[in-house]
C-alpha cells in the first residue's frame, strides 16, 4: 500500500496493487478534512487503444485484430466483432455455425468461471482471515487438496472439449466473419460429448463446495451495503442469455424487468469521461447505475433446459430472497453459471448434427453500419462498427463489463470503505475487504480500456 502524492494532508491513499484481477489497476481512498471517507474509487491504469487499430481496415480482418483485446475474453470480442461486421453487411449466419458459435460460448462461460473461482475467488473464501502470502491456490491446495483437483479436472475436461471443437481456446480461430471455417465432424462430436460427461460430478461437488463457503462467510463478509442501481444483461424469453433477443434491467431494490432490444439499448447509452482513470464509464439512460455479468444474470434467472442450474438457483433464492444483492454471492453465481454453461453446452452437442452442412456465407463489406450486443463471462458487452463508401472500418466502438458496471462499482466501494476505513492509516483488513468487493464485480481491465 503506498500514499500518493497528496500525502502530506494525508486526504488520499492509494491501495496498490489490486491482486487476483485481470489487468494493472488500484482503488484509491480519497479523505475530508477530519479523515473521513469522501469517496473510494477503482482506478484503470492501462490503456492500449487497440479500437484505434480497426480504423482503415478491411472489416475481415478487424474480429482477428480486436480478439487480442483480452486473453481472457479475446474470443467474445472475435465473435462480437464478426456479428458487427455481418450486421453491417447485411449477411446472416447458416443455422449450423450460429449453433456451433453458441456452443462454444457456453463452454468457453463455463471454463472461465472455472477458473475464476479457482484463482481469484476461491481464496477469499476458503482462507478468508488468512495472511496475503498464503491466501491463494497454492494455500488452498495445501488444506483441500480434493477441491483444488476437482476444478483442475473440470477446467481441464471442458478445455479440451473446445480444442478439439475449434482448435485454439484462447482465439477459437474457427470463428470468422460469415460463420465458421469448418464444423465438428461425429467424431470430435463425440468426443468432447464424453469430455463433458465426465465433469459431472466435479461440477456437483463444486455448487456444494460454494454454497457451504458462502453459508460460512455471508456474516463474515457482510457489510451492510447493499448493491445499488440496477443488475442487467442479455435475455432471451425473459431469461438470461448469453447471445440473447433483448436487453432486460431491474433494480436491486425489486421490481420488474425493462427490456429493451439492442438497438434500443445501444441509443440509451453514454460515455463519461474522467480525469483519473483509463476507463470510461457507461451510463444508460433511466437507470442511476448499473452492474453486469454473472449476479445479474443468476438475478434474471434461467431457464428449465438446464434443470440443474435451475434448481440451484432456486435453493439460493430459498435461502436469501430475490433479487441477490450482496457481494458474497460472487462465488455462488460462478458456480451457477459454470454448471447453466455444461449443461447448454450438452445440449447442443446433441443436436450437433441437426444444423446442415453450411457453415459460411460471403461477405460484401459496403458503406453500412452494424452492432452486436452479447454477454461474456464478465458481463454485457457491445461491438459497433461503421464502414466506409470502400468498405473498409470508418469508425469502431467496444463497450465492456467494466465499462457498464463501472458507476455501480465504485458507490459500492465507497460504502464499503465507509463502514471499514477508519482513517488515513488503512489497516490491511479494512485493504483486503476493499479489495474482495472489487473482485466481486471480476474486473477486466484490458476489456474495460480495450
């Protein structure tokens, strides 16, 4: 933890690094004069441009480019970017890579989550009074050995379920502006059919293994300050959804859901701009603020396809009401979402082979404009690109999780470090509890400053 440079009056201290995230960033505590908590704020300091890149590019080649925004979620951005691209050209997707390009989401949503809890959630709640230097998966794998090798075996399972499906899992090169380069044969069918067969019981075992931590630590970890604003994300139905129909947002206070379609969405939505982080907030017209990703959709809910994670998530809302609005859900909503994200992805394993054989169609990029709206891992997230009378990109616009949570992030943090920070002299409990209610929004700092 170092002071800034304002030290002297001792109104601002700077909590650097911010560890188990994606991404270089810092939550900065800013005092009134008498040493109370004016405000605390989470600061990006990366910035890297790359949808400066796009501009003059041949659109063809601008979802390979913008998959390298992130290496966690580089492979959402390829798919958002080459639906922005189809849309702008007015192309559609044969049915059968539209279902292998799902498919992939759902396994690459659950692969994720599989990993976050076991890196960066897990030791907040497994070991949460712990010392720094043993609070991480090498101390958890000293007590519970067993749970550290189930997610290693799920995560390793379903990682090699999407090898086999599309080659590559950090850029799924399969994915291409058109559709995909080729589909699955029987075989690889098959075999990632059984890769996911085998993560069944791990998968169990992990939602128990959740819903015991967040039983033990919710009076731990509470702290009174409730989530504020709105949770919202993708729907289909009503449902969450990962490349959904909609937009749906309520509050956490209760009450029912606005839908808006994309493009209704994409119009409600503004940048503001800071003078002391990377990122640019979003706001989106008629909601004070907004969270997105794994909580806002565990809030929406799911659907009866995936009777397992439909269940669960009612053994949750049995327990403490709708909608969830505490950040000690974290973990359960990954554990939600991993098992929501097998059981999609077996079920349309499946139907493999009910879609044809068409997996591409031919673009013609031409003067257009053209969006994507869909959620990642870590939340809603938003491609809108427009091309010139050549075709080639005239202007390219990413709007990220982190971008769109970014407002309710930071009132959250500041009522955190309200009720925790008792002056200047920040204890390193009162800094751990800071930094657990920013991990519970999995920031993503590459993709909120792209």
């Amino acid at each position: 933890m170092s002071v800034s440079g304002d030290e002297l009056t001792g109104q601002r201290v700077r909590i650097y690094p911010v560890t188990r995230i994606q991404g270089r960033a810092d939550i900065e505590v800013l005092f009134d004069p008498h040493h109370k908590v004016q405000e605390a704020r989470f600061r990006a300091l990366d910035y890297r441009g790359i949808e400066k890149m796009t501009l003059g590019m041949s659109p063809l080649r601008v979802p390979a480019v913008l998959s390298a925004a992130c290496g966690v979620c580089g492979p959402f951005h390829r798919l958002a970017s080459c639906m922005a691209v189809e849309s702008a050209c007015g192309a559609e997707v044969p049915p059968a890579a539209a279902s292998l390009r799902e498919l992939l989401c759902w396994l690459l949503l659950a692969s994720t989550h599989l990993a976050t809890i076991t890196y960066c959630a897990l030791p907040d709640f497994a070991l949460p009074m712990s010392d720094a230097a043993v609070k991480n998966v090498t101390g958890i794998y000293m007590v519970d050995q067993e749970s550290v090798s189930r997610l290693s075996r799920a995560m390793a399972s379903i990682d090699e379920a999407i090898r086999i499906l599309a080659g590559n899992r950090f850029r799924v090169p399969v994915v291409l502006p058109g559709g995909v380069s080729r589909l699955p044969a029987p075989s690889a069918v098959e075999a990632a059919s059984a890769l996911l067969a085998s993560c069944e019981d791990d998968l169990r075992e992990t939602v128990r293994l959740a819903e015991m931590l967040t039983r033990r630590e919710s009076r731990m970890m509470e702290t009174g300050t409730p989530l504020p604003g709105h949770y919202l994300c993708s729907v289909t139905d009503g449902l969450a959804a990962l490349i959904g129909s909609g937009i749906s947002a309520a509050p956490f206070s209760g009450g029912e859901p606005v839908t808006m379609s994309p493009a209704e969405f994409l119009s409600a939505i503004e940048a503001e701009e800071t003078d002391w982080s990377f990122l640019k907030p979003l706001r989106v017209d008629g909601l004070d603020c907004q969270m997105v990703g794994p909580l806002a959709r565990v809030n929406m809910g799911f659907g009866q396809d995936t009777p397992l994670a439909h269940l669960e998530r009612g053994r949750l809302l049995e327990q403490w009401e709708h909608p969830l609005d505490s950040e000690f859900f974290f973990l359960m909503s990954l554990a939600l979402e991993a098992v929501w994200g097998w059981e999609k992805a077996t079920r349309l394993l499946q139907a493999a082979s009910d879609g044809g054989p068409e997996c591409w169609t031919k673009l013609q990029p031409a003067a257009g404009t053209g969006h994507a709206v869909l959620d990642s891992p870590r939340g809603t997230l938003a491609h809108q690109v427009e091309l010139g009378a050549g075709g080639a990109v005239a202007d390219y616009r990413v709007m990220s999780p982190l971008q769109f949570s970014y407002r309710t992030m930071n009132k959250h943090l500041t009522s955190v470090a309200a009720r925790s920070v008792s002056g200047i002299d920040i204890s390193e409990a009162a800094t751990a509890r800071l930094q657990l209610a920013v991990r519970s929004f999995n920031p993503c700092v590459p993709c909120g400053t792209h």
